[in-house]
C-alpha cells in the first residue's frame, strides 16, 4: 500500500511565498503526471498545475506567472513554487499523481492561507 506525503502550507502574508512537496511514502514507486489541485470554501476544485514525467508543464490561468511546478525524478518529489501569493489562492491544495502502479492517488491536502 502506498500514500502520497504532502508539506510545505501553511500561513502567508499576500505577497509571500511558499513551496509545496509531494513524494510517495515508500520506495519502489516512480511518480509518472502530476498535477496540483486546489478548492477553497465553497468553490469547486481547480487544477493549478500539471508536470509530465519528461518536464512539460501546464497552469491554470489564475496562477500563470506566479507558480512554478517541478520535480526532482531522483528523489521522487514534485514541487509546487507560489510566489507572489494573494488572499484568492486560499484553500486546500493536494497533489494528484499518476504511479507507475498504473494508478492515480491523491495527497491527504494541505492548507494554505494568504492572509495579512
């Protein structure tokens, strides 16, 4: 059985920073696509952005410019850079990734918050 481990929310001022992570909790596995949702309160879930297992990258309009998604295939990690951060990129953000196990799974989410 595998999970996916997320980190890296939490609190920010707007303006501010963070970086996201993403990793299986075991070895073995080969993270394949990934993207990057996130919902706030009352919104539906949105797609930020999406990395390829060769690097191609798409983002949601909403965050072209300011987030930055990566991944680092020798340690199995997928990144996801915000920078710029404004009160609207509020909510809970959770990887979805493709494993080689020819499945997709979620991250338990992380919260983020862009408050003054």
């Amino acid at each position: 059985q595998v999970s996916l481990e997320e980190s890296g929310g939490g609190l920010v001022q707007p303006g501010g920073s963070l970086r996201l992570s993403c990793t299986p909790s075991r070895s073995g596995f080969t993270i394949l696509n990934t993207a990057w949702y996130r919902q706030a309160p009352g919104n539906q879930r949105e797609r930020v952005a999406l990395i390829t297992r060769s690097g191609s990258t798409d983002y949601g309009d909403s965050v072209k410019g300011r987030f930055t998604i990566s991944r680092d295939n020798a340690k199995n990690v997928v990144y996801l850079q915000m920078d710029s951060l404004k009160p609207e990129d509020t909510g809970v953000y959770s990887c979805n990734v493709a494993l080689n196990t020819g499945s997709f799974y979620w991250g338990q989410g992380t919260q983020v918050t862009v408050s003054s």
